[in-house]
C-alpha cells in the first residue's frame, strides 16, 4: 500500500491514462479525488469504490479558476490534507502550421498549460503549509521531440516540463517534488478511431514492437506520487517504449 492514507487529485480521471492512474492509486490505498468534464468520471469512482477503494468525482474544468479554488479549498477543508496532484487534464486540436486556427491554439493552451497552471496554484499553499506533497504532470514525448501536426500539443507539453522544472525551484524547501511523465503511444480511447493498418506502422517505429497500455504509464505515476521517489524532483519521466531514445 505504497499511498497509504494519501489524499489525491487527479484531474482527466475518468477515462484513459487517467482513470488507470485513478485505479491504481485507490489500489494502493489513496482516497482519490477524480475531476473531470466528463461524466464518466462517476462511474470510474463508483467502480472503484465497488472493489474497496475510495474515490469521489468532481464535475470540473481545470480551466474554471473559481471553481477549481473552491474545489481545492472544499476538499482539504474535509480531509485535512491533499498529498498529491496529478495533472492529467489535456486535449488534442491537431493541425498543421497553416491550417490550425486561433481557436484551436487557444483550446490546448488553455487546458494543458494554463489548466496545470490553476490547479498547481490552488494546491501549492495547502502543500506548502504542511510541509509535504506530490506535483506529477503529464507531458508527452512530443513535448521533447515534436510531432507532425501537433504545434499547440507539443508546445504545452514542452512547457510542462519546464514548469515542473521551475516549481522544484520555488516549493522544494518545503518538500514538495515536482515532475513530470511523458507517455509515447498508448492505447486510449483517444487513438481508437485510428486504422488498423496505421496501428501498425506505429508500432513498427517503436523499439518494444508495441503500444502501451494506461496502466503502464500510470505504475510511473505512482513512483513519483510515492515516498520513494522523495529525492526524485524535476524530471520528465518518459514511458514510450524507447521511441525518444
């Protein structure tokens, strides 16, 4: 029970990498918080709720600073804590250079970056005052490498990793760790309208021959969320089967 007694938000919890992060953590003992704007999000805490895990979902957008103050503010003020955050939260608008809009710019940045940004700063004080927490963000290994198609992704993933950079700087004196973890390929729901044939070229450009599954992108998340990673901060953590090599 490696989060015994750990209080966590996981933002994009309800389905996806997310909802395995959720999983996993419930598993080894967290009362997991589950924001999303998905209504998924109920079902994914109810079915963990069901095995004996504990879970709440919250019907939120990270981009909504009011709400996701009072949320933050509401939860601590119930369980006395918030030990670690997980920042999942993302979507995807991929266009080329030429042909994506403003809006579709403005959409990525505004969950993936400045989402991260909200839901950090509402919990940071709460971490700070008791001298303890967990900040693990998701990137991605575009974010290292970029990606055709993918100028708004890929640069709200670079800039992740550079904030998780920044924030051991600035919260490391009261321990809290900041990271980062950056999945290459993985079998979502995001990916299931993807041709079989394409799959398959995809996979064929990965050394391990294959996707990942959530749960293999949610165990690096679970390292870092840990007390074994105490002495582990500001790094991007990257699970893709050895694509960025």
């Amino acid at each position: 029970m490696r989060l015994q007694n750990k209080v966590a938000i996981v933002t994009g919890g309800a389905r996806g990498i997310g909802k395995a992060i959720s999983e996993l953590f419930a598993q080894e003992g967290a009362s997991v918080l589950i924001w999303d704007v998905l209504k998924e999000g109920k079902a994914t805490a109810e079915a963990i709720n069901n095995r004996g895990g504990k879970a709440e979902f919250f019907e939120i957008s990270v981009t909504d600073k009011t709400l996701v103050h009072a949320t933050v503010k509401a939860i601590h003020k119930r369980y006395g804590k918030i030990d670690i955050l997980i920042n999942n939260a993302g979507i995807t608008r991929d266009k080329t250079l030429q042909k994506m809009s403003e809006d579709e710019w403005d959409a990525v940045i505004d969950v993936n970056l400045k989402g991260v940004f909200l839901c950090t700063q509402a919990v940071a004080p709460y971490m700070k005052e008791a001298g303890y927490g967990r900040i693990v963000t998701a990137a991605s290994n575009v974010g290292l490498r970029g990606n055709f198609g993918q100028t708004n992704y890929s640069a709200t993933k670079a800039g992740v990793i550079a904030m998780a950079k920044t924030w051991t700087m600035e919260l490391g004196k009261y321990g809290i760790t900041a990271n980062a973890v950056a999945p290459g390929f993985t079998l979502t729901e995001m990916v299931e309208k993807i041709p079989s044939e394409h799959m398959e070229n995809i996979k064929k450009q990965i050394p391990l021959q294959k996707a990942a599954q959530p749960i293999d992108i949610a165990y690096g998340y679970l390292y870092l969320a840990s007390d074994e990673a105490q002495y582990v901060s500001g790094i991007c953590l990257t699970i893709d089967g050895g694509i960025s090599r």
